[in-house]
C-alpha cells in the first residue's frame, strides 16, 4: 500500500480525533482520575512559506529542467494530546499526535522545498498527514513508552523545521530515580521524515539499516549550572557512535557566562551496509548574556573521511555550527561562527527578538573538491503576541545566504513561519 497516497485522500486529524476520543472515553473514576486531570492538549496552527533562490547556476536539474526556484506555502495543523497517568504503583497513559498540511501554493518548484511529498511527475501532494500514537507507563520516576512520537535525544533529534515534524517509531525508557541523573534506552525502528506520510526503515545515507538502539545518561550538578552526558547509539548493520557532552553556566557580575563542549565519534558497525565509516568531531560554544544581549562564539572540528553520522533526515542540532539551511559537516570540515541575539524587551517592546549569526567552513570535502569553504549568514527576526485573543501567536521571519565553492549549490533563502498554538485542554 502507498502509505502517502492513502495519506493523502484522509486527512490525518480524521483518526487523531478518534484516537483522542479513546483517550478520554476512559471513566472518571479516582482510578483514572490522573489520566484525565493531568492531560493537555494543544492544536498548533501553522502557516510555513518557503521560498530559496539557486545563485550561480548551482540550481538542481528535476525531470531535465533546471529548477531556479524552490518555493512553496502550506498550511498546517498539528494536534498533540498528551494524557496525565492513571494513578496506583503502575500508571497508565497515551499520547497522540495528529499531523495533517495542506498545499496552499507550489508546484514543480516546490520539490527542493521539503514542506509535501513530491509524487513521480515531480509535482507536490497536495496535502499529507499521519497519526503518531503512543502508550505510556510510570513506575516512580521511572517512564516507559512504545509507539511513535517527536523524539529529540542528544544522539538522535527529529526535525521540526518545515510544514511537519519528523517522527520516529520505537520504544524510549527514562529514569529519573537518582537525584540530577537522567537515564535513557531504547530503540526506535522506523522513521517518518517531516515530508513523508510513510514509515521507513532507520537509514544514513539512503542505506538501510536494522533496528537504532540508543542508552545514555546526564548528570546534572553545581544547582544544575553544569551538565555531563554520555550516549552510544547503534544503528544495526550501519552505523555505530558516541557522543560526550559537557555544558556550564556562570554567573559573573551582570553577565552569565555559558559552555557547551563536545566530542562525537562514529565508524561502521556489523555488516557495514554503507562501508568502512571514520567521523569524529570536536566542537565548542561559549556564550556571554548581558541584559537583553547575548553573544555567541563557536568552533566545530570534523576529522575522518565520512561526514557527521545522523538518521536520514534527522536534525543537525547536535553540532554547534548546525542553522537553517547547513550544518558544516562535510568530512574534514572546520567551521567557527560569531551570533548576537537581542530581546526588544529591553527597548520596551516584549516578544520581539532578533538573531544574527555568521559562520564560515574551510577545508572541507565538498562540491568535487578537498579544500572547499563555505560561508553561510542567518538573520531572525521573531515576535510573540504577549496579550490578548490572539495571545502566544508567534511570527518568524528568516532571511539566510550560502556560499560554497565546487559545484555546492549557493543559496539564498527567505522563510515567514507563523505559529499558533490553540489551547484545548
């Protein structure tokens, strides 16, 4: 069956709303009554434009046309209904997200766009959408849940940056027994990417692997101003990796100094359906806050002959130099970047904030060469509506160019995102 078409004759909030019903068709008695009391549902309105000009004539060739011009409009909603827990020494409880966008505008030229699933013609659908359900269960502090969600882990973090989000299909164990220490493990074994109405196999590089298994732990001290992680993850037949993480927070005078070093490392695993693999990645982001200032510097160091090692279509956020539109990860790559963000809040003006950033990579493997560099800049300008009906509505506006050399594609993109988040329960 072709789950994208059959995703897009129903609309995906059609068996969200009767896994909701389900949801609270459980009785109210004191049994249940954590279920129910302690649930929240939302439903997130969001408007996503896309538009990203190819410079230089590095625009992609689709169907023997060459494309120019990536843009689209969309409209989306997303429900997200999270229940409380049935009380008693075993909890109960179920989690539903309901996706479903529309195609305002877009055709051939939204292929490159990423906010629908492109069918065989190369046109865009016209509208797609899923049903991810989970079941949870809680002893103490301790949680279990099964079934699919937006999971972001340090080692693998769904993407949530156009009309959808990703989606990943598993099961997930925290523990929070221990004072400032987190636990986690589990494995997830399909993933649905944020413009695929399907569900497929974990895979790096168009290579499909077995099941993803993942443990890790942070530990959070000094009143919680410091952070030590360490997670390993597997991807079966594949991929394996390790990431260290250390983050602090000091207050000095009126500022407040930040830290986040980290240290990944990854080769094959098992059968190695993807080759022989060697990444490894040093990386640090120091960052200084003074009244509505913050100042940022980062530095990321990739070595080995194979980029950095993610589930395809996954969010680059772990690395420090990851933005909008690239993650300067290529193999070998260095990447440093300076970014100022400022709250108006201080101008008299709460909800309006401005972010700039300008990072530069060299000595990368990229565009058919082995020293290129790439420079990339990413404004945002955002506001959130702070009273009224409309109260917690959200516009961003993100304006960002790149530059590579080789054959890279150069690029210089705009994207308008407006957000509201509808309060139901």
């Amino acid at each position: 069956m072709n789950l994208i078409n059959t995703a897009i004759r129903t609309p995906a909030l059609v068996p969200s709303l009767l896994a909701l019903g389900v949801m609270f068709a459980i009785p109210t008695s004191s049994h249940a009554a954590g279920f129910v009391e302690d649930a929240k549902v939302t439903l997130g309105l969001r408007n996503y434009y896309f538009n990203r000009n190819y410079l230089n004539g590095t625009d992609p060739v689709i169907r023997g046309e060459r494309q120019g011009q990536a843009e689209g409009w969309t409209q989306s909603f997303i429900l997200d209904a999270r229940s409380g827990f049935t009380e008693g020494t075993v909890g109960f409880g179920l989690d539903v997200l309901g996706l479903y966008s529309l195609k305002l505008d877009g055709n051939r030229g939204a292929a490159n766009t990423q906010l629908m699933p492109i069918h065989g013609d190369g046109q865009a659908a016209d509208q797609f959408g899923r049903t991810a359900v989970a079941a949870k269960a809680k002893i103490s502090k301790t949680e279990l849940k099964v079934g699919e969600w937006f999971a972001v882990l340090p080692i693998l973090r769904a993407d949530d940056g156009r009309s959808l989000p990703q989606t990943f299909q598993g099961a997930q164990l925290t523990s929070n027994e221990i004072d400032g220490l987190t636990l986690y493990g589990g494995q997830f074994w399909k993933n649905s990417q944020r413009n695929d109405a399907s569900r497929e196999d974990m895979s790096f590089g168009g290579v499909a692997g077995d099941d993803f298994n993942f443990g890790g732990g942070e530990y959070k001290f000094n009143g919680n101003n410091t952070m030590v992680g360490v997670w390993h993850a597997r991807l079966e037949d594949v991929y394996q990796q390790t990431y260290a993480q250390l983050t602090h927070s000091q207050s000095v005078g009126d500022w407040v100094l930040g830290a986040n070093l980290g240290y990944v490392t990854g080769k094959e695993e098992g059968a190695a359906k993807a080759g022989n693999l060697d990444n490894k990645v040093y990386q640090g982001s120091f960052s200084a806050k003074t009244g509505n200032n913050t100042f940022t510097v980062a530095y990321q160091r990739l070595s080995g002959d194979t980029r950095f090692m993610r589930i395809d279509g996954a969010s680059g956020g772990t690395l420090v130099n990851d933005g909008f539109t690239n993650s300067y990860d290529n193999p070998e790559e260095r990447s440093w970047q300076l970014r100022h963000d400022y709250n108006f809040a201080g101008m008299g003006i709460p909800g309006l904030t401005l972010m700039n950033r300008y990072v530069s990579g060299d000595n990368a493997r990229l565009g058919g060469r082995d020293d290129a560099e790439e420079w990339g800049r990413e404004s945002e300008l955002a506001y959130t509506l702070q009273e009224g009906s409309l109260k917690n509505l959200s516009i961003r506006w993100r304006n960002s160019d790149v530059r590579r050399d080789g054959t890279a594609q150069d690029i210089q993109e705009n994207r308008l995102i407006i957000n509201y988040p509808l309060s139901i329960l």
